[in-house]
C-alpha cells in the first residue's frame, strides 16, 4: 500500500510539473505570436440564449496555467514528505488535485456560468482541505472560509442573472458595452473577486485559512484561491473604466496597510505570512482598479513564486519544530536548516522587493506608477507606509526565526528532507530571476517613468525605513510600550476586529432570529392557526354539544318552562 | 407499459431484488418507447405525457427504485416484508398515472390516491408513536387545501365541459384561482403551509421520506404547471411569489436551528420548493424549464440525503447532530459522499441543481430585480446549513456513547452513487429540457 501512495506522489508531481512546463512554453509561444484560442461548447439553448461552456487559451491563461501546475508540482513534491506520517494522505493528494483542477477551469473560462464550475469548486474543495485537520479550529476556519467564499459565488450568480440582459454569458464579448445593467455586472463581480481575494470587508477568512496543512496553504495563499479574484478582475479590466473607482481602490489600500501592520503584532508563523499575502493582494487589487491590469497579473505571478517558496520554508521550520506554529517559540533555526533558512530569506528579501530580486520588478514598477498617477498625498503616505511594513514585518519574522536566541523548542530533530529541498530549488530560482525575465517578456515597450528623485528612491526609502520600523517592533522597550496600549495592539493585531464582524457580529443576529421564529411561528402560531384549528374546531364544537348534552335536565327544564308560558299566552 | 406495471404488483410477492431488475427493465422500456416529441403525444383515453410527463414518470420510477433499494432493514428484519413492496409498487402505479393523464379531475384523483401507500408507509413502517401525529398532518394539509380544488374542477366541467387539459377555456376569478392552487401549494409546500412537511420527514421511514422529498412534493409542481397551462393569470402571483420569496430567505434562518438531521433536511426542501414556487409563478419559460429541472435535481439529491441521514440513524439510532458526530472518522468514504450531496444541495456545479437555480434566479430576477436581495441570501444560506450538516456530521470527534460503528455497505454506496451520478451527469443532455413547450 505504502508503494502506490509513493508512486501515486511521485507519478503526479512529474504529470504536474510537465504539464506546467507545456503551458509555460505555450503561454510564450502565444505571448510571441499574439495567438488565442476560444473554445465553446453549447449546452443548452433555449429560447433566445445558450449556455456555453468556453475555454479561453490565451497567454495570460497559458501562462497562469503553467505556473500553477510547476508551483503545485513542486508542491505535492514537497507534501509526499510533508505528509508522510498522515494517515489520509491519499485523501490529501486528492484534495490537492482537485483543488489545482478547480483552479484550471477558472482560469480557463471567460463565461459567467462556465467560470462557477472553478469558482465554486475552488471554494468548496478549499474548504474541505481547511477542515482536513479534525479540530474544532480547523471546523470553524473552515466555516468561515466557505461562507464568505460562497457570497462571491451568490454574487457571480446574480452577475449571470444580470447577464441574461445580454443574452449570453461570454462576458469576455460584452466588455465594450456600459449601460445600467453591466453597471449592476460591474459591482457584483467586484464583489466576487473581493470575497474570493479577501479585501477588507472579507478579509478575515485568509488567516482563518491557516488552519490548512501547510502545503495547501502555499498552494492557496501563493497562487490558487486568493489569486482567483485578482484574475476576474483582470479579465473584466476593460470594464473598470467606466465606473469610480476610488472607493475600491481606498479598500484595497486599506486592506494593504490593515494587514501589514497587523503582520507586525502577530506571532503564529503561518498567520504573519497570510497577512502579508493579504498585502500583497490589497497592492495588486489597487494597481488594477488604478488601471494597470497587466502590472497586476505581472505581480501575480512573481508574488506566486515567492510566496509558495515562503510558505514551503514556513512548513519546513514548523515541521521540524513539532509543530508548534508560535515564532516566540523558535530561533537560530539558521543555524540548524542553513538551506532552508536561506531560501526563507530570499524569498522574504523577494518579498520586500529589495533590488534585483523577482518581487523588486513588479513591486518597485508598480510603486513608481502609482507614484507617476497623481494620487494623494494620504494615498502616497498610506502606500509607503505599507511598503514599509511589509519590510518591518519580514525582518521582524527573521529576527525572531533566525538570529535570536534558542526558544522554548530546542532538543527537536533539525532534519532538512531531500523531497522537500529538491522542490525548494526551482521555487528560489524563480522567486529571484522571475522578475527580469517576466518583465522582458511581458512589457515588450517598456514603462515611461518620469519621477523627481526623491520620489524615484521612496519605495527603496521606504524599504530602508522598514528595516528600522522592524528594530523598533523588535525592541523590548517598543514591545513594552505597545504593551501599555494594549488595546491598540488587540486592535491592530486582530485585523481591525473583523474575526469578529464576520463571525460572532453576525450570526447572534441570525441565531437569534431564527430561535424565536422557529419558536414563535413553526413551533407556535403555525402550529396554532393551521395545524391546530381543524383539532380546535372540532373539540370547540365537541365542547358545546357536550355542554348541551350534559346540561340537558337544566335545557329541558328552561324549555318545558318556556313552552308552557307560551302555551299559557 | 401500464400493464407491465400492474404486472410488477405480482413480483412483489417474490423478493425484493427481483422487483429491482423489474422497474428498471420498465423503466428502461419506457425510455425507449417514449415519443419524446415537443408536445403532448402518445394520446389514448385518457393518457398521454409531454417532456414534463416523461422526465417525472421517470423520477418517479427512480426514486421508488431507490427506496426499494435503501430500505434494507425492512428485509433485514423481515417487518412487512412483501407488503412493504405492494405500497412502494402501488405508489409508483398512482404516481406514474397522476403524471401521464391529462384529465384533469384524474389528476386530482391520482394525486389524493398517493396519499395512501404513503400514508400507510408512514403509520406501518415509522419508528415512533408521534408518527400517528405526523400522518394526521399529512392527511388533513392535504385533504383540507385540495377539497376547494375538487369544486374548482368541478366548476370547470360545468363551464367548459370538459376536463381535458387542452380544452380548458375559463374565465378565472380570485377564488378559482386560490382553489385550484392552493392545493399544489400546500402539497409543494410554499411557507406557512409547510408544518406538516417537518413532521412527517422526522416520522417516516427512510423510503417514506425519500418518496415524499423526491416525488411527491413535486406533483405539486407538476400540478401548477398543468394548472397554469390554462389559468394564465398574472394578477395575483405577486401573493405567491412574495410569500416564497420571504420563504427562502426565512427557512434557510430556521435550517440554522435545526438539531435533527430529517427535519433540517425538511425544512431545505421547503427553501428549494420556495425557489420553485417563485419560478413558477413567475411564468415564463425559463421560470417553467428552471422549476422543473430544479425539482428534478431536488428530488434526487434530497432523497440522497435522507438515505444518508438514515445511514448515520442506522449507525447511532439517533438523528440528532450532536450525537452523529465524526463519521469521518470510521467511514471516511461515505464522507465523500455527504460532501458530494450537501455540496449539490447548495447548488455546485456541475449539479441539476445549479443550472435549475440558474434559470430560476433569471426568471426571478427579470420578473423584479429588487428580489435579488432575497435570492442572494437564500443561496448563501443554502450553502451554510448544507455545510453546516456536513461538517457538524462528518467533522470532529467522535461520539463517545457510541459504542460500536461499521463501515458502509456497497449497497449503501451503490444506492448514493445512482442518486449522484444522475444529478451530475445530467447536464450533458440538458438539451432535452428544452423541448418542453408552454
């Protein structure tokens, strides 16, 4: 039995891996010659509309496709090890599959109803993969990872509704049209990819999402399920011009600095780097409503390579650490597993965007347009400051990971297994040369940046500043001081209290309303009026002929007087 | 084929898997004999069948086949064994008549008839004394709502002079319009009218409850249809659409409350039949495709449903939720099959489900856009309750009471995987669908 599980990890890592490498090189064969393919399958047609399953190939989806498949390769690569004392592994790769299957219809499918088949599939098999563990943790995450990926779903599906109007549901056709009802599309689908990315008001499901093994967290948090809706929106783009923007683009900035600086108060492992994929899909969620659809899935990708590089380290240092997730907990893991203490700050350097790695080429472009496109000054501060802590934040993690002392875990086996290395090396090429390639490919006429210096240097400013900002986070006395504003830092570090808005601040409401409905309507006035009143009616009039049979000697007497003056009259 | 079937009540004498090979060589006999024309044909005396027809007869035989099939105990331990399989068998000879005449007062006759194998299924075969209570509910909903009815056909008779579903001409007010609905209402059963339909889940045996959810609330359905073919009246189906809309949104609360598994799986079923409701009463085409294959996606996946809650009752002779708990644990693929059906419940691709509610959702939406509201939530909470009895079921630590647990049977799996596979395949000859014409 053991055999087939491993054949079955090995034989699909080298399907995955290879399909990834057929999409990569389709995907810039397409880019190359400019090439798309549209497939439809009409399923249904009735009346005036059809509904079609479509698939798209162009680069975009090429090239998404491929680098999904070589990321998730590496992926199930890793968990064959990951994973190699569960009992359910079998279930898990399966769960795994699917979940990259998923995401390969959505990515593929630029019709309404077509795209469900991956949307909700992406949801529902995201929730079976958080619920995987069986604790009572993982149950609740679970819960509120499907509910509020399921009001994306509700929102898609009132987008179709909506769609009807046009009489297909190719919305890819109709992105040249405005009027009252694409407007309507519009708002819905935002809604959609602002559930499915986690932006702010949806945002607490991301880090409830880390109940997930660790390898289905690299694969969710990298370049799946949360990358879903930057990618509806990418294709829906041309539709962003005709509506105000402003309002989403404060609520993708929002969600930038919410969870930048709540990555900085937080101390479970895997929660820090969700936060800070929360980040980095608030940058890509404003670069795209500010008009730069292309820097958007530019970052995508480059974000995708670093943060599942990220997220494999993460799993390694929990691994090895027993699993215990508490970075207080952890130190000078530096010197125990150098290799992947190495790729982890590569990655994390990737992330920052400091020079010359795969994050700088995107972060750094995206910055400098956003710089050139006459926003605010709030809007700048807000943006540098997030900037600043994605840094503060990632030095924070380090420091407490690598160059501290010992924590509580020490005496465990500091053990770096070859599966899980092996597929930490592609990850780490690309999480540092991604970026000049992807940025020679994508932008064959390259941006126009016309800076003042001192705003050219901010994003590098910033970073610099971050590191300091990561000192202070760092510092006993800062540490001291937050500590004395604690509610500040209960604010802060749980996401602005939007666990609870999502959770506890809504469904008292509804348990409440359906408590005394249940108990006042089904179980007593309906009961009552409709069940009951046939039973009442009949013992109403049961009652009345029992009184008249039962008072007859009374009835007779009254009567027999009766009669007898009326006789007498 | 009618003969044939009569023939099955005679098989019901010798075992119950010989029944099994017989509907399904019936069924398969009317799939190929069927003219499945785009109007009503294969008209002789008083029968006859359109794609509506057709696609319920065939639920029917379906779901009668899988009750035959989910209800092992009854042969385990031998209660009523032969009997058991006259009511089923007798059911399936009302069911099919009701759905291939096209007259109306012997709709309403076939449709009273059903009434009895399933009232008999649930005083003979129920675990509990309240199953008296809950069979008196059954009865009497149905009985009160439908006797206007009977006046309404009768009026009708005596106003056009026939009964043939084709022939009706006939000016409708108020009243003929609440009679000849309120009866399929009730039977459906729209809100406010739907206490019967709890009870009488949590009462019935597991074949009564597949029945109920799977075809019976749909001759409701099928009913409104017929009715509508005539009755076209726009006037007051805000009443009914109104009333459903707030049905929807309400009942997916009230699932929230739900500790028993049968009832919560009850009250789904009064949410998705809400959704039907709107549809129909909208009026158009896609109201009338969308509510047909939605009640053809509900009956499969609802009766999968219950054989599943009856498969965990079986283990923990219990249905509560608190007490089924962590069947992950010592039947993990049955697991796989609560998630296949809960996910289709709340409508996942590629299920009948969701293209049913597809089209719902437009039919409702082009008949007011404000509704979105309503839909929206009644598709989240859809969603939420289906979860929240997967997970609260299959996730988690065992009960401790429990002191013993088996796995699943391969009949057990057998008969969840024909109540998926048509749900899911379905969708590669929707086209047949649309050959449905009002």
């Amino acid at each position: 039995m053991f055999f087939i599980y491993l054949h079955f990890y090995n034989l699909m890592f080298s399907l995955l891996f290879f399909m990834g490498l057929v999409f990569s090189f389709l995907g810039l064969y397409f880019m190359m010659f400019d090439y798309m393919i549209f497939l439809d399958w009409e399923i249904l047609s009735i009346n005036s509309f059809c509904i079609n399953m479509s698939l798209i190939f162009d680069y975009m989806s090429f090239m998404f496709m491929g680098f999904v498949l070589l990321i998730s390769s590496m992926v199930v690569y890793y968990s064959y090890e990951y994973m190699y004392d569960d009992m359910y592994k079998n279930r898990f790769l399966l769960l795994v599959l699917m979940f990259i299957l998923s995401m390969m219809f959505m990515i593929i499918s630029p019709n309404m109803i077509s795209i469900l088949l991956g949307w909700d599939g992406l949801g529902l098999v995201s929730y079976a993969l958080v619920i995987y563990f069986q604790n009572y943790n993982s149950y609740n995450s679970g819960m509120l990872t499907v509910m509020t990926n399921r009001i994306g779903d509700v929102a898609i599906l009132m987008c179709i509704a909506w769609m009807l109007n046009f009489g297909s549901w190719n919305y890819i056709y109709y992105l040249g049209f405005y009027d009252f009802t694409m407007n309507n599309i519009i708002i819905f689908s935002i809604l959609a990819a602002f559930t499915k990315s986690a932006q702010i008001p949806f945002s607490s499901w991301l880090p409830a999402a880390m109940a997930a093994p660790t390898p289905v967290s690299a694969l969710v948090h990298s370049s799946t399920l949360v990358t879903a809706g930057v990618y509806l929106m990418i294709r829906f783009s041309e539709l962003l011009i005709n509506i105000d923007c402003t309002f989403f683009i404060v609520l993708s900035m929002m969600t930038m600095f919410m969870s930048g600086l709540g990555a900085n108060f937080e101390f479970d492992l895997k929660k820090i780097i969700a936060l800070s994929t929360l980040s980095q899909l608030g940058l890509m969620m404003m670069i795209l409503f500010l008009g730069f659809p292309n820097l958007a899935f530019f970052h995508l990708l480059t974000h995708a390579f670093f943060k599942a590089l990220l997220f494999l380290c993460a799993g390694m240092i929990i691994h090895v650490m027993n699993n215990c997730q508490d970075i207080r907990e952890m130190g000078n893991v530096i010197t125990m597993i150098p290799y992947t203490s190495t790729c982890f700050i590569i990655s994390s350097f990737s992330l920052c965007g400091l020079p010359f790695l795969s994050g700088f080429y995107s972060k750094d472009l995206i910055l400098e347009v956003f710089s050139m496109s006459n926003m605010n000054m709030l809007y700048y501060v807000i943006m540098m400051v997030s900037v600043m802590f994605t840094v503060s934040y990632s030095f924070r993690l380090m420091n407490y990971l690598m160059f501290m002392g010992f924590g509580n875990y020490v005496f465990q086996s500091y053990y770096e297994g070859n599966k899980m290395m092996v597929s930490m090396i592609l990850l780490t090429f690309f999480s540092i040369f991604l970026g000049v390639i992807l940025m020679s490919l994508m932008f064959k006429t390259p941006f126009v940046i016309i800076l003042p210096f001192y705003l050219k240097i901010g994003p590098l400013l910033s970073i610099c500043s971050g590191v300091i900002l990561a000192m202070l986070f760092f510092n006993k006395k800062m540490v001291d001081y937050m500590n004395f504003t604690l509610f500040s830092m209960y604010f802060f570090g749980n996401m602005w209290f939007m666990p609870f808005f999502s959770t506890y601040g809504l469904y008292q409401y509804f348990m409440l309303t359906s408590n005394r409905y249940f108990k006042y309507i089904d179980m007593g006035w309906g009961e009552y009026i409709f069940s009951k009143s046939h039973i009442n009616y009949m013992y109403l009039v049961s009652k009345i002929n029992y009184l008249i049979e039962f008072n007859n000697v009374k009835l007779f007497m009254v009567s027999f007087i009766f009669l007898m003056i009326m006789m007498l009259l | 084929m009618f003969s044939l079937s009569f023939l099955t009540l005679f098989i019901t004498l010798i075992d119950w898997y010989i029944l099994l090979i017989f509907l399904m060589f019936i069924m398969f006999y009317m799939m190929v004999s069927f003219n499945m024309l785009d109007w009503f044909s294969m008209v002789s005396y008083m029968f006859g069948g359109d794609i509506l027809s057709f696609s319920l007869i065939i639920l029917s035989f379906w779901i009668i086949f899988l009750m035959v099939l989910a209800s092992s105990l009854v042969y385990k331990n031998m209660t009523y064994y032969s009997e058991f399989m006259f009511m089923n068998v007798l059911l399936l000879i009302f069911l099919m008549f009701s759905f291939s005449v096209n007259n109306l007062f012997m709709y309403y006759l076939f449709f009273e008839c059903s009434l009895i194998p399933t009232l008999i299924l649930i005083f003979g075969w129920g675990y509990q004394p309240e199953r008296l209570m809950a069979g008196y509910y059954l009865l009497f909903y149905t009985l009160f709502f439908s006797l206007p009815m009977l006046l309404g056909i009768f009026y009708i008779n005596n106003f056009c002079f026939s009964m043939f579903y084709f022939l009706i001409y006939v000016d409708y007010n108020f009243y003929l319009y609440i009679s000849m609905l309120l009866a399929f209402l009730a039977k459906m059963p729209m809100i406010f009218i739907h206490f019967w339909l709890p009870k009488a889940h949590v009462e019935a045996p597991i074949s009564g409850s597949m029945i109920l959810a799977g075809v019976l609330l749909k001759l409701g359905g099928y009913g409104i249809m017929r009715v509508f073919f005539f009755m076209k009246s726009y006037y007051f189906n805000y009443l009914f659409l109104s009333i459903s809309l707030f049905g929807i949104f309400m009942v997916g609360i009230l699932c929230m409350f739900q500790i028993d598994m049968k009832s919560l799986i009850a009250y789904s079923s009064v949410a998705h039949m809400g959704m039907v409701i709107c549809g129909l009463m909208c009026m158009n085409m896609l109201g009338m495709i969308g509510s047909l294959i939605l009640m053809i996606g509900h009956g499969l996946c609802s009766s999968g449903m219950f054989c599943l809650a009856n498969i965990a009752y079986e283990r923990s002779s219990s249905r509560s939720i608190f007490i089924n708990k962590g069947l992950l644990t010592f039947m993990p693929s049955m697991c796989l099959f609560w998630f296949l059906l809960m996910i289709n419940n709340m409508a996942s691709p590629p299920s009948m489900n969701l293209l049913g509610e597809i089209l719902l959702i437009n039919s409702i939406i082009s008949w007011s856009s404000i509704s979105f509201f309503y839909l929206m939530f009644a598709s989240f909470m859809g969603c939420l309750y289906s979860i929240y009895l997967y997970s609260s079921i299959n996730h988690g630590l065992i009960y401790k009471g429990l002191l013993c647990g088996y796995y699943g049977y391969y009949i057990e799996f057998y008969l969840l995987f024909l109540h998926w596979l048509p749900l899911n395949i379905f969708f590669l000859k929707i086209d047949i669908i649309s050959l449905l014409v009002f």
